[in-house]
C-alpha cells in the first residue's frame, strides 16, 4: 500500500463548478499535511497547508481528519487557471521527508 | 521567481553513463532534498542533506549519491545510469524546522536516458 493515496483522475469540470479531492495517508504519525500544485511539466508549487481545525483560502478550503487519516481539497468556482495535477504532500520522518501522492489532474473547460 | 535554481534544465545521456545535476539553495536554506518524478507519478524523495550531511535516504540504490557544499548548494550525481533513470529531478530547500512548513521547489531537470 503507497503511504500517500489520491483520488484517481482526471477531473474535468466546466468553469464555476465544484470539485473536491481526497487523500488517505498510512502513518498516522505523520506530523504535517500539504496540497501543492503542478503545472505541466514545471515544479511543484506549496497552494496550501492542511491544518486539523481546516483553513480555507479564497475559493479553496482544505480538512484533516487525523482519526481517519484522511486529507480533502474542496476547490469553489473553479476557473480556467486552476487546471493542473494536485499533490496531496504528507511529512513524516524525523528529518522532515517530503511524501507525495501520485497527484489528481484537474481540467476546467469553458 | 523561485529562489532555488536547477542545472541544467534538459539533459540527455546514454545507459551506463555517469550525470551530475546541481542545485543553489534559496538564500538562507540549510536543507536540501532531491526528488526523482516519473511520468504520471509524484516526486518520490531520493535523499536530504542538513549542513553537508546526508541525513535521510529513500529507497534508491547507492548509485543515487550526493553532496551539499558550505553555501548549501547540492549536487546528485548518479552512475551507471539505467533507463529508468529518466525522469524530471527537483531539488527543494527549506530552513531549520520550516520543513515543517513546507519546500520551495527548483524548476528541476529533466533527464533522459537512452
């Protein structure tokens, strides 16, 4: 079983709608929680923290529920500029280790 | 702009060949990670560098080996290089516990081998 599971995708969605991705994760150590973005063929990108009282930022909104081990993004009126692959990241480790999922590609269409 | 920056950008090299890939540390970061990301999966961690020392290792083989220089610049070097070597490779810097906080990630490079 990978450490990091996502959503299989692609999603494709029309402009304004709204999607939600989920993660599990297998260690229930783990200390810290991420959504990154990634355009095609360019670097990850931190979009936001994962905290365990959920944050929200602008349109997007993420939860943590430690108990279950599971990680969602909620992503409102989507646009044309929010197509890309969403890396649900987890941190465990003592030295802070980096755990990537297979990423969740998104594709907003006019 | 990101502060961490990758060289070089595109490489091809042949099966068995030996490669070197650089990485400058964003202003202020002693930590570096690289990262190797095949197509259609995400990064998986090669290994992590604290004030020239490596101390973390993913599940690569001892041809993956690397360095981290004073200034907290960071090289990969991998011999004997096998097809599935080819992949985009990141280098990621963070400061003391703001791994915690997340990574800036370099652009990486984008290796093929045939």
């Amino acid at each position: 079983r990978k450490e990091v599971e996502q959503d299989p995708g692609p999603f494709n969605v029309p402009e304004g709608a709204t999607v939600a991705f989920n993660c599990t994760y297998s260690n229930s150590a783990s200390q810290s929680f991420f959504w990154y973005r990634q355009d095609c063929r360019k670097e990850p990108k931190l979009l936001m923290s994962v905290y365990s009282s959920g944050n929200e930022d602008g349109r997007f909104t993420a939860q943590l529920n430690r108990a279950s081990q599971y990680i969602s993004l909620l992503i409102r009126d989507s646009k044309l500029s929010d197509s890309a692959t969403y890396l649900c990241v987890v941190i465990s480790g003592g030295y802070n280790k980096l755990i990537f999922g297979a990423g969740t590609r998104l594709a907003v269409h006019p | 702009e990101t502060g961490v920056t990758q060289s070089p950008t595109h490489l091809i090299k042949t099966r068995g060949q030996q490669v070197t890939l650089r990485c400058s540390s964003q202003s202020g970061h002693n930590t570096v990670s690289w990262y190797q990301q095949a197509l259609g999966q995400g990064p998986q961690f090669i290994f992590q560098y604290y004030r020239e020392e490596e101390n973390g290792r993913g599940n690569f083989p001892p041809r993956f080996s690397g360095l981290q220089f004073p200034n907290y610049s960071s090289e990969l070097n991998v011999n004997a290089l096998e097809l599935d070597d080819s992949a985009l490779y990141l280098c990621a810097s963070s400061g003391t516990g703001q791994g915690l906080y997340g990574y800036t990630f370099g652009s990486g490079t984008r290796l093929t081998v045939v």
